[in-house]
C-alpha cells in the first residue's frame, strides 16, 4: 500500500485533495494504536525479562501500562494487574523491593476494585514475598496468612489447575519465611502441601521449588541423605526445564559443608554464584557471594573470605537491594555483630539470632570478657532450640564447653562436650569435642586418656583434611590445628615415647608439600572450560603489560607527585589483577579431572627415615611449641630427644633479634650467635660429635635462621665444625633423596651483569662469577644481560644438569606466589620468572644455585608450609637447591660461589657449599658476607 500511494502522489494523476488525504493515511499507517503498543511493549518486556535484562524488562512494561490507560472504556484491568505484577517480580530480581512493593499495592488495589479474587491471592501472595526479602519478616507472614485465608479450601476442592497452584505457591512461600524465623515444623508442613499440590496438576516448576526448599530444611535439621536427594532431583528438573540451579547449588553446599567436605561445597557454591549471575538476580549473586565466601571460611582462608564478604557489600551499595536480612547477614560476617544481633531478635529470627549471638561469644572470648562470652552462648544456644536446630545447640554447647574447661569447671565442660556427641556428627564439630576433651584429661592428671582423646582429634582433622585435592587448602584447613599436635607431642615425650611424638611430628609439617612430591604433577588445564583458560591467558598478558608499565614509569619523568600516583595506581591494580589470577588458577584446579585422583601420603615410618642416612649424617628435627622446644636427633642406629626451655614466642624474638645483629655487621653478633648456639645445639653435642654431616629440620620461626652462623663458647661457628643441609621434613627429605636425576654436568649459568632493570640497580660482580664458574664446565651454556630470559630458561632449563642464576631475587610477602628470580623482559615474557611459573617446569638438574637475593625467604603457614622459591624448584624436579635468607652484595657472593663451584667438582654439595663458607670466614669477620645460603634438599 505504501508503494502505491507514493507512486501515486509522484505520477500526477492525483489532485491536491487526495495528496492531502494520502498524506494523511501514511502518517496514521505510520503510528501505532494503543491497543498494538500495549500488546507490542508488553511482548517486549517479557522477551527482555526471559534474557534477564530487567532493566529493558520494566522500561517496556511501563510503556505497555501506559498505552493501556489510553484505551478509555477498552482497558482490560486484568492485563493491568498482571502487567504491574511482571513489573514487581522485574523489581524483585534487582533488588529494588520498595519499588516491587508500589507495584503490586497497585495490581492489589485494581484487583480489588475489579473482584479479581484469584489475582487479590496472587498480590497478598507477592506482598508478603516482598516484606521478607526486605527483612521485615512479620509483616510479610500478616500478607501470607491473609492470602491463606482467602484461599483456604481450594486445594481440597474440586476446582481447576490454576487456584490449586495459587494455594501452592501460597504455602511455599509462607514455608520459606517459617524456616527464615526457624519454625521449622511449620515450614516443612507448608513446603509438604505445596509439594503435593504441585504433583497433583503436575507443575515442573512448583516441584523445582518444593524439592529444593525441602531439601533446604533437611540440610539444617542434618538429615543430609534425604536432603541431597531432594536437592539433586530438584537440579536434574530445572536442567531439563533450563532453569538456573543457583539455589541448589548453594543448599547443596551446605549440605556438603555439614559432612566436612569442604572443597566439594565450594565447588557447588562457585557454581551457585555462576548460575545466579547468567540469571541476573542481583540478589541470588548476593547470596551466593556470600556463600562462597562462608565455604572460603570453612576451609580456613579467612582472607578470601573477607574478601568475598567485601564484595557482596559492594553489591548491597552500589545496587541499592533494600533488605534488612542482608544487611544483618553481612553486618555479622564482618564483625558488626551488634548491629546483626539488634536487626535478628527484632524480626523473630531465632536461627539468624542464634549465629549472631555465637560469633559475639567469639567476640568476647578473644577480648578476654568470659561472662560475657558465657552469657552470649547461653543466649545462643536458647533461640537455637527454639527453632530445634541440633547443629546450632551444638556448636552453642561446644563454646561454652572450651569457655568452662578455660575456667577449670571440668565437669561441667565434660557433660557439654558429651552432650554435643550425641547432637552431631559434624566432623569439624567432633574434633573440637575430642581436642577439649583432651585438655579436660589433661588438666585431672589423666595422661593416657588425654593422648588417646588428641588422637581421635587429629584423626578427624585428617579425615577431613584427606578430602581435599588442592595443596592450598591442605595446608590453609591445618594452620588453627597444630594446637591439636602441639598437646599430644608434649604428652608423648614426656612419656618418653619419642619415636611416636617424632611421627606425629611429621604428620603436623609440610604435608601439603608432601603430597605434592609423591603424586604425580596434574596439568591444571585438563577438562578445563575453555571460557576459564581464555581468562587466564588474558590475565596473564595483563600482568605483564602492568609490568612493563611499572618498569617504563620508573624511568620517565612525570613529576615526583604525578609518578608516585602513577607507580601507585599501576601497583594496586597488578595486585587486584595477581588476585583474580589466583583465583583463576583456582577454579582451573577445581574443574580438573585428574585433581581428585591424588592422594594424600602417610609420613613414612621413622626406621625408613633412619634406613635412608649413611653412617656419617645425622637429621636434627625441631619442634617449637606454645610451652617449650623439642630436638630429635636421628641417625642410622638411634633417635635421641633433647628439650630445650625456649616457647614459640621467646624463639620468634630471639631469632629476630638475631638476624639483625648479623645484619648490623657488629661485635656484639657474637654473644646472639652464641647464646643461641647453646640454647638449641650445645644440648645435643655429644651425640653430633660422632657426624661430620647434619641436616637441618626447622620448624616455625626456625625456618628463617642461619644455623651455619651459629657459635659456640670457643668462637667457632657451626659450619666449622659440620656441613649442613635443611629439609621442610623428614619425609620431603627422603622424597628428595630417591630421586635420580640424570647424570651428566652440562651448566647453565645466566647473570644479570651490569645492566639495570626498573628499579632493579646492576650487579656487575656476577658476571665475573658466571664466567669463573663456567671454567669448571667442559659443557657448558652462559647467558648474560640482555640474553638472561624468562623465554630462553622456560624452554632450555630442562636440558641442564646443574643451573646457576646470579640475579636479583624478589620475596612478596603478600602474595609469595608472585615472589620471582629477575631476568631481562622480551615481548613474551615481563622478566619475572615467578613461584608460580617455576611449579610448572619440568627440570632434569640435580643441582639449581639460585645465587641472588633472599631467594630462600618465603611464607610460613602455621602447618610449616613453605610457599617460596626453594619449594617451587624441588617441585619443578631438582632435589637439591642452593638458596640466600638475606640480600648480599654482589661480589662476596661470588666469591663464595666460585669457591663452591670449584669444589663440587670432587665432592658433594653439602660438604662444597661448607668448604666454600669456611675459606670465606677466614676472609670476612661477619657471618653477614657467607652465612645466608644454605642448601635445601638432598
């Protein structure tokens, strides 16, 4: 028609009257009337609010509301209810429930002026929806019941599909605040008759809901196997209906979290996060942050946590979701527990209640306020049975019980620990229990029993800690244990059962570490999401780009004001972006196939650690405990056991106060040296004197001490009179001794030279080294300045014997996964071969000289897990590595490595690297010049 008549205007064969009115019908064809805009904008908002975009959702639905107000005696109010309802639900999912609230009182008062009686149910229904979401929970169960009231008898009737689904959905959501005010009895009859309901018309999507809310209710009252049954069969039906599994996910985490699964959880509960967010229900991602960060808490990382608790802060804020509950929720993982608590026991939530009063019990614990703390988990532990929550009354027993044994009521304490046995079997729970039941024994005299208690403890803890794959979470669930080993070691020698307190020892230290060595390295891109390797890679080349950023602005000229915000801007976001890496690598373990396949390795009995020493070597095994220090001296024929009178707080000040005197380059080093020579060497001497070799085996704040600089009453320093190696543990030094590299002695040694990089100074002296080394090598590779690359040893490294690197080293004490060796950047590579790169090569060397600074620092977990250079390079395959505990001019350091070198050529390395420290003794005073490297491994 349009061509038509334009064609006719055009021809001439129409006079100025009918141009006019032809002019006319284009513009009416041109415009729409209401009643198509009503139908058109609406079709657009529901095909906006099916992509999850509720923003364009509500824009159109508004528009459809609108039109419709034109159509006069032709409005259809029916549509207009339901068109404000789609507006509230649009509202609901971006957390604007004051905005829902306008929009269903206003489908509420069309519905009621038009005797919509289904529809009034349905508005009641929302309301009440609203209010809870909200956190105003009372209100929203007035708007529930009202609802209740007006279709009470329909599911009993004979009536059509649509009003039983009404009563339905009327009971679900009233089950759901019941369980939100922790009346659990009310809330599983609710969900159990919209369950049945919705079986009866055969509603996919009320059963979705019904299967995951009763499953939520038996995961809190612990019934875990009927719970995961609901909740999976409730995933399988939304998979096949191709709903988001947000909601199952989280409970399923839950569920897995009560068991002590915790990895399992935090798998469920990151993909919680992920579903909420292709859904777009800002707050579902709310609640599933949250939750990520409660599975990071479980596991120990604390830090990951607050992080995640942070962000979902963020999301509340800067989103503006209007809910009280999640406020209080956030309020009491952050620390605001008063805040959580006022909000809670106003709206009648007994179990919200409940966990708020529990963690200002912890609160007032560590402020040392007990009655306060007695009193705050009495409180606890009454609105926990109000809501009969048997995991909650349980945890509430279990903080009073470690309260009362603190105050020596042991009676009392002992019947609130049995009373949590018969509540729970929440292994993290049960450890705690067998821990104080220990401390109970412990305290009446009762050493047998006491031992036999800490036993059963560390047999849970490792129950659960056996669980997890991933080395991280190893070592971060053992770090608030050790307590739990520290008692029962301390028990077993004074019983003079050394040889057992040895093996539990071994059980307490790097055993992460350890079963990294024994299993085979995993590819952690296997089966992994194509989506989460593309991440990766990009924030990979992110960061080295911030760093060639970092490095450029250190040389250009800005002004010192401008530079410094620059340097400080680029710094902050490498750091952001080195943490969302971490997290990639996380999720990239997470998704792995091969991860669950590792085990975790029982430490080796003490005779095959005795089998593996020859007749001339001798291990000194430290332990440093809360009430005293332990020494195991091991050799071929016999275990000996010295106790040394220094607690872990005296040796953390003595050891500091050490390194800065040596540090100081002064006199007074000596009387340090020596007294703390007598304190933790001279006890055991008369067994030493027969070996003229020992291996080091540090724990806690030992791992930062130079041993070889320590000095006796005649002025001889250790390394005289021994050579020296250090091992993590025993067991990570017998898997470093049964490998067998190749043979051969083809050398690589790369040097920094003269040459600055960023704010890295030259180091000239090392050139000289690498050039008088490479003299004692027939086969030989030397790489200086602009040739020592990340992309040249990534791709050779694995070709050499033995390695030499005589550059900077960087320890990051925040994140000593980015510590890193310098090396010249190239296009590829930012130079900084990092932890976390060096874990991923695959070395052949039996010998890696890392002759640069503090190369051997790295960061001590309380389960003696060392995060560091040195730990990445017995991984990447060599057994022995040679490493500095300090920063050290670049020329003594040659020296001393030269000499080494030279002598290695015709003995071992421990006896060359001894050899080396003692010529330079004669040539420098301070132990500051020789003393910081130390041989780690074989």
């Amino acid at each position: 028609m349009y061509r038509y008549l334009i064609k006719w205007i055009y021809s001439g064969y129409m006079n100025k009257v009918f141009i006019y009115y032809a002019v006319i019908i284009l513009i009416l064809l041109g415009c729409s009337t209401p009643s198509v805009l009503v139908t058109r904008e609406q079709q657009q908002g529901d095909y906006y609010n099916n992509q999850n975009n509720y923003e364009q959702a509500i824009i159109h639905y508004k528009k459809s509301l609108e039109a419709s107000a034109r159509l006069g005696m032709y409005r259809n109010p029916l549509m207009e209810s339901q068109l404000c309802r789609k507006i509230a639900h649009a509202h609901e999912a971006l957390g604007n429930f004051k905005e829902a609230l306008i929009y269903i009182n206003n489908a509420m008062e069309i519905d009621s002026s038009n005797n919509h009686q289904l529809q009034l149910i349905e508005d009641y229904r929302e309301s009440g929806k609203s209010y809870i979401m909200m956190g105003e929970i009372k209100k929203g169960i007035s708007q529930l019941n009202r609802c209740l009231d007006m279709s009470e008898g329909m599911e009993t009737s004979s009536l059509k599909t649509f009003p039983k689904k009404i009563v339905a959905d009327n009971r679900m959501v009233l089950a759901k605040a019941c369980l939100t005010l922790g009346m659990y009895s009310q809330s599983l009859e609710n969900s159990q008759i919209a369950m049945t309901l919705y079986k009866d018309i055969d509603s996919r999507e009320g059963q979705i809901e019904a299967n995951l809310f009763l499953g939520s209710i038996y995961t809190d009252m612990g019934d875990l196997h009927h719970a995961e049954n609901l909740l999976n069969y409730s995933v399988r039906l939304a998979e096949e209906s191709l709903l988001h599994t947000s909601r199952q996910h989280q409970v399923l985490g839950e569920a897995f979290e009560y068991r002590g699964e915790y990895e399992t959880a935090l798998k469920h509960k990151l993909t919680a996060l992920e579903e909420a967010k292709k859904a777009n229900i800002l707050p579902q991602i709310l609640w599933a942050t949250v939750g990520v960060g409660d599975a990071y808490k479980k596991i120990g990382d604390t830090e990951r946590a607050t992080e995640y608790y942070k962000k979902a802060l963020e999301l509340r804020e800067t989103q503006d979701i209007q809910s009280q509950s999640i406020e209080a929720s956030l309020d009491m993982r952050l620390d605001n527990f008063l805040a959580a608590k006022s909000y809670f026991t106003a709206a009648g939530a007994f179990i919200g209640s409940g966990l708020a009063f529990l963690r200002l019990a912890e609160a007032k614990a560590m402020e040392h306020d007990i009655d306060s703390a007695l009193i705050c988990n009495k409180e606890a532990e009454y609105y926990f049975q109000q809501a009969h929550i048997k995991e909650g009354i349980a945890n509430a027993a279990l903080r009073m019980s470690h309260l009362l044994v603190d105050l020596n009521k042991l009676k009392d304490a002992d019947a609130g620990l049995s009373r949590v046995l018969k509540l729970t079997a929440n292994p993290e729970l049960l450890w705690q229990v067998w821990y104080h039941k220990g401390r109970i024994h412990e305290k009446k005299g009762q050493t047998d029993s006491a031992i036999v208690s800490y036993k059963k403890a560390i047999e849970t803890i490792e129950s659960i800690r056996e669980k997890f794959t991933i080395e991280e979470f190893k070592s971060i669930y053992l770090d608030n244990k050790i307590d739990v080993y520290d008692r029962l070691i301390q028990l077993l020698i004074k019983q003079n059962r050394e040889r057992e307190a040895f093996y539990y020892s071994e059980r307490a230290r790097a055993r992460a570490f350890l079963d990294m060595l024994a299993n085979k390295k995993p590819d952690i891109h296997e089966g992994a999401d194509k989506d989460y390797i593309e991440k990766e890679q990009l924030l990979s080349f992110k960061m080295q780009q911030l760093k060639k950023q970092i490095q450029k602005s250190l040389f250009d000229f800005y002004g010192d004001a401008t530079m410094r915000t620059l340097q400080s801007s680029l710094n902050e976001e490498l750091e952001r972006t080195r943490e969302e890496y971490n997290e990639v690598i996380l999720q990239l373990k997470l998704m792995n196939s091969s991860y669950p396949s590792l085990i975790s390795i029982e430490p080796a009995p003490l005779e095959k650690i005795q089998s593996s020493l020859d007749e001339s070597t001798a291990l000194l095994e430290y332990w440093v405990g809360k009430e005293g220090t332990f020494l195991w001296i091991v050799t071929k024929k016999k275990v000996s056991i010295f106790s040394i009178n220094l607690t872990s707080g005296q040796m953390i000040d003595i050891i500091r106060k050490c390194r800065e005197v040596i540090a100081s380059q002064k006199d007074k080093e000596n009387e340090s040296l020596t007294r703390l020579y007598e304190a933790i060497i001279q006890p055991a001497e008369s067994v030493l004197n027969d070996f003229t070799s020992i291996g080091i085996i540090p724990h806690g704040p030992l791992h930062f001490l130079p041993f070889q600089a320590l000095k006796d009453k005649e002025g001889k320093f250790l390394i005289e009179k021994k050579q020296m190696f250090y091992a993590p543990s025993s067991n990570v030094y017998l898997q470093c001794k049964e490998k067998t590299p190749a043979m051969g002695e083809n050398f690589l040694g790369m040097a920094l030279g003269d040459i600055m990089i960023g704010s890295f100074f030259g180091l000239p002296g090392t050139s000289r080294e690498v050039d008088a080394i490479s003299a004692f090598y027939p086969e030989k590779t030397i790489k200086k300045k602009e040739n020592i690359t990340e992309d040249f040893f990534k791709q050779e490294a694995e070709n050499f014997n033995i390695i030499h690197l005589a550059t900077h080293g960087h320890f990051n004490k925040e994140q000593p996964l980015f510590s890193y060796l310098l090396m010249h950047p190239t296009e590829s590579n930012d130079g900084q071969l990092t932890v976390h790169e060096v874990f991923g090569l695959d070395l052949k060397a039996r010998l890696v000289v890392l002759s640069a600074c503090q190369t051997g620092l790295g960061d001590i977990s309380r389960g003696d897990e060392l995060v560091g250079l040195s730990r990445a390079f017995i991984y990447a395959g060599t057994p022995s590595i040679i490493v500095s505990l300090w920063s050290l001019a670049d020329e003594p350091a040659a020296q001393l490595m030269i000499q080494f070198h030279k002598h290695l050529k015709t003995m071992a390395a421990a006896e060359a690297l001894a050899l080396a420290q003692r010529e330079m003794i004669k040539k420098y005073k301070y132990p500051y010049y020789w003393a910081p490297f130390v041989l780690v491994g074989q």
